[in-house]
C-alpha cells in the first residue's frame, strides 16, 4: 500500500509539472523579453562606460569602444588621483553619507517605534503631522532663506539635517513594526520590568535587521547619487560632493571640450574617457556595499510594503 501511494504521489506531480509547461504561453515569453531588455538598459550602458574608461584615447576617439575595452590603458583613473580632488571629494562623501545614513536611521526609528504601538495616545494625529511633509512642501526659495536664517548655507550640516527624516521611510519602518513585532513579546517584557528604551534596543532592534539594512540602502544612496543641495546651498570646493564634482566635470567637458581637473594633474586623456573613469570611480562604492544588503533588502521592502 505505502507503495502504491508513492506511485501516485510521484505520478501527481509529474502531472502537475506537464500541466505546468503546457501552462507556458505567449504572454509568459512576451514578459520574459520585455524584462531582459530592461534588465540590457541598466547592465549595457554600465559595460559600455567600464569598457570605455579603460580604453585609449584613439579607440574612444574613433567611436569603436562600445562593451569590450580597446588598447587597456588607466592613464585616465591616474589622472584623477594625480588631481586629487576627485579622490578628496570621495572621501568627503563617504563622511557625509555615514553621519547622514546614522542620524537618518536614528530619526526614522525614533518616530517609528512610537507610532507602531496603539497605545501612544494622539498616534493618529501625529502620524499625520508627520506624514503631511510627504505630499507639500515649501518649496526652494523659502527652504534658501530658512538655510539662511540658521546658518547653515555652505557647510557640511546643510547637507545633513535637512533630510534626515524621511517620512516615507518612516512609514515604511511603522508598517515592519507593526507587522512583525507581536505586542505580545513587548508585554512580557514590561512584566519583566523592561523599560521602553530596553524594549527598543533589545528586542525590536535586533528582530528588524531586514528593514534597518533597507532603509540604510535607501539612505545612503539616496545622499550619496543627490547633488542639488550641493548646487543650491554649498560654494566651498572643499564641501563639494563627489557627485556634484562628477556634475561639474561633465558640464564643462560638455561645453568647451575641457575637464574639471587641475593643471597638477598632468591629464593625458580626452575629457570622454575622463568621464567615463569618473562616473566608474564614482558608481564602485555603492555596487559593493549592495551585495552585502541584498538579503535584508528584499525581504524587508516586502515586509514592510504588504500591511498598512
């Protein structure tokens, strides 16, 4: 008998394996198509400016670089240390985005925690207050004057406190909350004696590394790819980020066929494969850190985006 039912069972799923390649229609190739061309418009043009920042300035010249380098050379990535501003502007940014990714996560969970538990009374009012950031705000020109006004224009804390607190991710992290953490654990906890910081730091924190590593994803790239604050707010070369030094370069190899880059430099290169190197030297950083984030990444988004 146990035999015959092993029959049936391996029997069962081979139908449902036939069932489920006859189900393979039209449609499903369609969607596979359309989903690997995307996939080619994010991979190819990364490919294409790796291959041309590792070519020689003839080959880039004559437009025959498109994915495989010709005639490997790295006079242009010499020529950015040579400088020394690019690199210097690098170090700055990773500063930056460190403290700015650190009280970002401090800000959000702070505002979270509070907000995810039913018994914080007033929580639906001030969620709203909150949240009302996310849909208006006031606009360029008064944000300059408030910037102003604190004293903040051309220093490295313009382009931290303003944007700390994020009410997207905020929602994002209350919804993780509330989804994940039964109240059940806080409570015996309080029985416990535990206070609310202990709960916090002890309990909800260590059971939220999904979403603490995706909002931080989220943080850091989000401070480290932006350079309009640094355009608006910041004069100091010094206070540049390495984005808006990548803004500049571009711009001025763009319009007078010239690079960014000092005099001490010694630069060898034609202003596209400095480019090219820069945008490289730029993109590096990010693409090895997410790797290591990729995990918590996936699943804290679906945790945090299925219940509201």
């Amino acid at each position: 008998m146990a035999k015959d039912k092993k029959n049936v069972s391996r029997e069962a799923d081979a139908s449902e394996g036939s069932r489920a390649i006859n189900k393979f229609r039209l449609g499903d190739a369609v969607m596979m198509i359309v989903i690997a061309i995307l996939c080619l418009t994010c991979v190819l043009p990364f490919i294409n400016l790796a291959a041309k920042s590792i070519s020689s300035n003839s080959a880039v010249l004559s437009r025959s670089v498109f994915l495989i380098p010709k005639e490997i050379t790295f006079d242009a990535y010499a020529s950015l240390f040579r400088d020394g501003s690019m690199v210097y502007a690098m170090g700055y940014s990773v500063v930056v985005t460190a403290i700015f990714t650190l009280l970002g996560m401090m800000v959000c969970t702070c505002a979270a925690y509070p907000l995810s538990k039913r018994r914080l009374k007033g929580r639906s009012v001030l969620t709203f207050l909150l949240m009302f950031p996310m849909y208006f705000s006031a606009g360029l020109i008064p944000t300059y004057l408030l910037m102003r006004d604190l004293h903040l224009l051309d220093t490295m804390w313009v382009l931290i406190l303003p944007l700390i607190y994020s009410p997207y991710n905020m929602l994002i992290m209350k919804t993780y909350l509330q989804s994940s953490i039964p109240d059940s654990l806080e409570e015996s906890a309080f029985l416990d004696g535990a206070t609310n910081f202990q709960i916090l730091f002890k309990i909800v924190m260590p059971l939220s590394k999904p979403i603490i590593a995706t909002l931080s994803l989220f943080y850091a790239v989000g401070r480290w790819n932006s350079y309009a604050d640094n355009m608006y707010y910041i004069q100091s070369n010094a206070l540049k980020m390495a984005q808006y030094r990548l803004s500049q370069m571009v711009s001025s190899a763009t319009e007078s066929q010239t690079t960014a880059l000092s005099e001490a430099a010694a630069v060898t290169s034609t202003p596209e494969v400095l480019q090219a190197a820069s945008i490289m030297f730029v993109t590096i950083p990010v693409i090895c850190i997410y790797p290591f984030v990729q995990k918590y990444f996936v699943k804290g988004v679906m945790i945090g985006a299925v219940k509201g």
